[in-house]
C-alpha cells in the first residue's frame, strides 16, 4: 500500500460508529421521555402532563416558561440579524479588498470560542451597564452578547461558503458590466453564499436557546433560566420542555445539513 492511500472505513465500521454515537445520544432522550411519560406508582404511561401546557387553566403556573420562550425566540431573531449585518459585510470587504487582513478577521473571531462564559459575563458587566442606560433592561440587548458568543460558529459557517467561491472574480464580473456594488452584494455574491449564511443562522438560533450562564448572571429571563426555575417546583415540565428545545435543535441540524449537502442544478 502506497504512503499517499486513504484507508477509509468499511460499511461495517461506520454503522457501528454511528450505532455506537446514536446510542449515547438516545438513552438520555429516550430516558428523559419515559420520566415525562410516567403515571405514577403503579407505572403506567400517560399524556397528561403533555397536554396539560395546553390547558388554558395552567397559563398563569406556566406563564414565566412561555416567557421565556418568547424571549429566547427574539433573542434568536435579534442575534442573527446583528451578527449576518455585521460579519457578511465586513468578510466580503477583506475578501474582495484587503485579503492580507483575513488572519486578523478570523483570529477576532475565533478569540470568544476560547473565553469561558462566565470570564466573558465578568467583562460585559461594566458594558451592560451602559447599554441599561441608554437602551434600557428589555431581554433584546443580551443579543449583543450573544452576537459575541455566536462569533466564531457564524465565521466558520460562512467562511467555508466564501472559500467555495471566487467572489473577486464574481465582483469584478459585475462591476464590469456596470451593475453598481448594492447590485453585486445583493444579487450576486449573497445568493452564492446562501448556504453559509443559512448555516450560520440556524447554527446561531440553536446556540442561543440553550444558553443559560449570560442571562443568569446578567439577570435576564430566557428558556434556560425559566427552565431551571420551573424545575424547582415542576420537574416534568421542566423536561418537556427541554425534550422540545432539543427537538428544534436537531431540526435546525438537519436542515443545516440539507442544506449543505445540496448541489445547484445543472440546466442544460
């Protein structure tokens, strides 16, 4: 066998592997799902607890949880927008103008993925007090910080795309046949970075609705920190919910890979 051959995994190999990995991944779920699932003493099976979210009469006992949702949805919505306007503008800029500066740009990006949340919640105290003053307490400001945390997942996303694409070629291209730069941006390099840009957003959502150390210590209600007060007296919803977080996140996974697998149609 020559130095330059891959040896690559039988048929076999993998789908032990991936037994082996989906297996880890199964019997917490599956576990958490009998707990929520269980009746009581004589250990019969019941959806009771499920459909009792639903029941308006439960409202005002679940009212703290559903605000939490909500506010981790915007968070979500918040955070994406603010991270995409400001990392696609600023990575096209260095990729089409200032190539030299792309080691700067992904070390800045990267530097986050190294700090501990709870290093990072020290730093931004000082920072949200200002940000109090002058834009007030609303859940919607820990987007910022959340923006911060997102950073490199989102770099790493759309880099792969940019590096698949030759966007001076495309950019010059354009301009050369007189379309203006809001028509190059807009209609020619954002479409080739689709899939990154995707990615990068889907990647965003599932981070922020689980993250919980920044808006427990920043004193700000999300699903995680509504999730760990429901528990104290109501541990099945508490895992219900969860369950449903982690439904939606592997949702957006899927997606992402769908995404990424996809090829664009050849027209003939």
């Amino acid at each position: 066998m020559s130095a330059g051959t891959s040896v690559a995994p039988s048929p076999l190999a993998r789908w032990v592997i991936l037994g082996v990995v989906g297996l880890l991944f199964a019997v917490p779920i599956v576990s958490m799902l009998g707990f929520t699932l269980r009746g009581g003493a004589d250990g019969a099976l019941t959806i009771e607890r499920w459909t009792a979210i639903l029941d308006p009469e439960n409202a005002r006992a679940y009212r703290n949880l559903f605000q939490g949702v909500g506010n981790s949805l915007l968070l979500a919505v918040v955070t994406v927008a603010i991270v995409l306007a400001v990392l696609v503008p600023t990575m096209l800029l260095v990729a089409i103008r200032y190539p030299r500066l792309r080691r700067v740009v992904e070390f800045v990006c990267i530097v986050p993925i190294t700090i501990p949340a709870i290093v990072l919640v020290v730093g931004l105290a000082p920072v949200y007090s200002v940000v109090t003053r002058l834009a007030g307490s609303s859940v919607w400001t820990l987007a910022f910080a959340y923006g911060v945390t997102v950073l490199p997942y989102a770099y790493r996303a759309i880099q792969s795309n940019l590096s698949a694409v030759d966007v001076v070629t495309l950019s010059e291209a354009a301009r050369s046949l007189g379309a203006p730069w809001v028509s190059v941006l807009f209609r020619v390099l954002l479409p080739n970075l689709r899939r990154g840009i995707l990615a990068a957003a889907f990647i965003t959502v599932a981070v922020v609705l689980g993250e919980f150390t920044i808006a427990s210590l920043l004193n700000r209600v999300n699903l995680q920190t509504a999730l760990v007060q429901v528990s104290r007296s109501d541990p099945y919803t508490a895992v219900i919910f969860s369950l449903l977080a982690l439904a939606f996140a592997f949702t957006l996974l899927l997606v992402i890979g769908r995404i990424t697998a996809a090829r664009p149609r050849r027209t003939p």
